[in-house]
C-alpha cells in the first residue's frame, strides 16, 4: 500500500500549499519541493530492487553487461532530469525546466552514441 502512502502524502501537500499559496507563497513552494524530494526518495527504494531484478536478469541471460548500464544510466537521466523540471515549474521557472529537460536529451544521446555505433557496425557487417 505504499502508492496510497503517496498519494496521501501528496494530497495533504497540495492542500497545504493551496491554502497557503496567497498568504505565505516561498512557504507554500517549499511545501512542493520538500514533497517531492520526500516521494523521489521513498521511491529510490524501489528503483533499487528494480535495478538489481535487472542486473540478476542481464547475468543470468548471458547478455553484455554494458548494453544494460547504458539503458539504465538512460533511464536515470531520463527520471532525475523529468523529476528537476518538473521542481522547476512548480517553482514557477518554466525556462530553467526547458534547459533541464535539454540537458538531459543531450545527455542521453551522449550515454547512448557507444551503443548506436556498435548497432551500425553489426548491420554495416550484414552488409
């Protein structure tokens, strides 16, 4: 039931910083953050059981275990830049999320070039 821990949590945040949006506004942003962090943090938790769930299947299957630290340095540029914009725009700083959600597109295709490069080379190889 920890998705109702959550979401409680989330609601009794948002309620908070409703009520107190007009009347304490810094407060009511440092609501949002702290919620936030406080939701990414429990769930570091279970992105670890994931993560290990997949290094024991990539072993087991016999795959390089350099095509998976690729995907899953992908998907953790992927999550922790979504998660700083969208801090961002809670903020109210639409511009600064634009450039984190750049920064990490740009990320990502750097992260995954080596990959691409070996996929050409195996398919310039049937050639």
């Amino acid at each position: 039931m920890e998705i109702l821990q959550i979401v409680i949590l989330g609601i009794v945040a948002t309620l908070l910083s409703v009520s107190l949006k007009n009347s304490s506004p810094n407060f009511s942003l440092l609501i949002g953050l702290v919620t936030g962090i406080l939701i990414f943090l429990f769930m570091a938790e279970y992105l670890k059981k994931v993560l290990d769930i997949l290094i024991n299947l990539t072993q087991s299957a016999g795959v390089n275990g350099a095509y998976i630290e690729v995907v899953l340095k992908i998907m953790g540029i992927a999550y922790i830049s979504r998660f700083g914009a969208e801090l961002c725009k809670d903020a109210g700083e639409s511009a600064v999320a634009a450039k984190i959600d750049l920064a990490g597109k740009v990320l990502i295709a750097v992260v995954s070039s080596p990959v691409i490069l070996a996929l050409m080379e195996m398919v310039q190889n049937f050639i």
